[in-house]
C-alpha cells in the first residue's frame, strides 16, 4: 500500500503541536535563561547541593528544548525530501523518505509519551524491587529473568542503574532484588510495570517435562530526594545546659559545659557532655541531632513509598503481563492488549512498546477518574 506521505506528516505536525502545548517553550526558555544566569553565578559552588540541583535541572531543561526542536527540524527536512522525490520522480528518493517517515513517526511517538509523564513524581529516578512469588524454583529463576530484563532495558538506553540488593534462592535464580535506575523519569516510565508477571513455560527444573505456571512481584517507587545535612530552625530548638558529671577533672565538672539539646516539632532530645566546653558540646550535639533528623525523615519517606509502591502480591489476583513460552510464544499485557510473538527479544530489554502503551493507559484510566 502506498504511502500518504502528506497526510502523515500532517499527523505529525498535529501531535507536535499538542507537544508544544504541553511542554510550553516560552516558558521553558525563560527557566533556562534564569538557570543559565545562575549556573554563572561566581559563588555558584559555595553550596555545593544547590549548585548540582541548578545545574542537573538546566541540563534537563535544555535537553527537553533540544528534543523538540529537533523533531520539528526533522518533519520539515522530510517534508522536503518528499517533494524532492515527487518532483523527480525518484524512487530511491522516495523509498529513503518513507524509512525517515518511518523513524520520525516512531521518535514523536515516544516524545509524546513523554509529555503524558507529568505525576507527582514521574520526573524521579527509580527503585525497583522484584521478588519470586508462587512457583518454587521456576518462580526464583523466573524474577531473575525479570532483573536481567530491566538492566537490559536501562543498558540499551544508556541509563546508570545501581543493584542495591540481592537475595538468592538455594537452587537458582532470585528470592528478590532491588536496584536503582538513575536517570530523570525512569519512575515515570517504569511505575507502569508494577505488578505481578507471569511465566508459561515447560520447567527446566522438573525432570518430568511438565509445564509450569511461576509468577513474579514487580514493585516500583521513586527516588525521593533527601539533603545530606537538616537545617534546623533555632525556634525548634531547646537547649539546657547543666553541670557535667562522670570522669574528666576539674574543668569538666565544675562548669556549667553539658548541652541537652531537644527538637520541640519532634521531642527528639541529645544529650552531649565529652567536651571541655560549652560551644564545643553544643556543636557536637548539633550534628547527632541532625543526624538523628536526617534518619527520621528517611523512615517517614521510606513509608511514603511504601505507600506510594502498594501492596503488590505475586499471584493470580494482580497479574498485568502473561509471558508464555509453550506451547506458543507470546507476551502480551493484560491492561492494555498489547503483545507480541518475540519473547526472546522482550526478555532481552525490548519491552519500550510495553511501557508506551501502559503509560497511555494509566493516563486513559486518570482521566477517567478524574471525570467520575
């Protein structure tokens, strides 16, 4: 069938307008103008973690200008690429525009997935935790598979990933694992492969030959963001001091030097009275109770993303994606009916249509939310 070169390029110019509605250029050179001057700033570095934060947000912002300038670079060339060809009738011509056609339809696709990642947390960078569920042995080599599929997937993108965790199984594969993606949206894009998969295959551990139904729990969270230092307001702050006691001579123990120190939002309370003096057991508080802070924050955001990962079961109940080895090959995905025959490739990290169409589908079930 013959290619409608003008009515896709159209297509094309129709979803790039959407795009730049959403990106909203205008506003996005204005905020790299703003970073690029603070990025210049002489005393940029004097705070190290502010300085990381304006810089890895100006590369961010620059790059997603770039994308969109691009792909309106690239329609217009292959717009003039096909008038090329029209006008002299050149099939070579032709044949090379229908491969661009081709290219392009598939790299706007993906820019337009990613204007659909605009949660809450969507623009973090990922944690993602697999375990074996039911199924023995083929269910632990079954989450291994999984792990393998994921690092695939990152390593094709050219995206760091960190294992954090891994626990094996006594006869082979994983009990769980978990490891980071870090790289801006990898939670946006990989929060719609939460769920538990499932695994057909004739077993490699049953010396009968039998087949085996195995599934695995895959839980996504993002990257929640924490400062290496808590800055505490002095109006937060208690601080007694009193008498040293316990060993350490005259000059401990005849001075008012030992500091309690209580953060009143929280009733956290340090006491610090191994220095000689006043200043110096108040400093020293200071940095357990940050430290102390700093660990209280942690627990309160690992709850969050406790909350924010659900209660993921590796059963029947919860399943988003069927893997079947035999007695045919297919993977196909619950949500949303995509699937294909290819399931070597998928397991090898082929699975970004996979996450297209989840992504279109949790933004068809938001918006249908939010209209209930």
């Amino acid at each position: 069938m013959a290619v409608d070169f003008p009515a896709d390029i159209k297509a094309l110019r129709t979803t790039m307008d959407s795009v730049r509605e959403v990106t909203d250029l205008d506003s996005l050179r204005v905020q790299i103008t703003d970073l690029e001057s603070q990025s210049a700033a002489p005393d940029l570095w004097d705070d190290v973690e502010k300085a990381q934060q304006v810089t890895s947000t100006l590369s961010r912002a620059k790059a997603e200008l770039d994308r969109v300038e691009t792909m309106d670079s690239r329609i217009d060339d292959l717009e003039t690429l096909v008038e090329m060809g029209t006008e002299e009738n050149d099939a070579e011509t032709l044949q090379e525009a229908e491969r661009e056609l081709t290219s392009v339809q598939k790299a706007v696709g993906e820019l337009e997935v990613r204007t659909l990642l605009n949660g809450e947390y969507d623009q973090r960078e990922a944690v993602v935790t697999i375990r074996a569920g039911a199924g023995g042995v083929d269910a632990a080599d079954f989450a291994e598979m999984l792990m393998r599929m994921y690092l695939r997937w990152a390593e094709r993108h050219g995206y760091p990933t960190k294992v954090m965790d891994t626990s094996y199984a006594e006869e082979a594969g994983l009990k769980s694992a978990t490891f980071e993606v870090n790289v801006p949206y990898a939670y946006g894009n990989l929060g719609v492969e939460a769920g538990t998969h499932r695994l057909v295959r004739i077993s490699p551990f049953d010396n009968q030959g039998r087949r085996q139904t195995s599934f695995a729990a895959v839980e996504v969270v993002p990257l929640i963001e924490t400062t290496d230092a808590i800055e505490i307001p002095e109006n937060e702050l208690k601080i007694d001091v009193f008498r040293s006691s316990g060993p350490g001579g005259q000059s401990v123990n005849t001075t008012d030097s030992a500091v309690r120190m209580t953060h009143i939002p929280t009733g956290t309370v340090v006491s610090m009275q191994n220095e000689k003096s006043q200043i110096q057991n108040r400093a020293a508080a200071l940095r357990v109770m940050q430290s102390r802070l700093l660990l209280l924050k942690k627990q309160e955001e690992d709850a969050k993303k406790k909350e924010l990962a659900g209660d993921v079961k590796a059963s029947w109940g919860d399943q988003m994606r069927s893997y079947v080895l035999h007695p045919y090959q297919m993977v196909k995905d619950l949500r949303t009916e995509h699937e294909v025959g290819k399931t070597d490739a998928v397991f090898d990290g082929d699975i970004d249509d996979f996450m297209e169409a989840g992504i279109r589908w949790k933004r068809s079930q938001d918006r249908d939310n939010a209209s209930d």
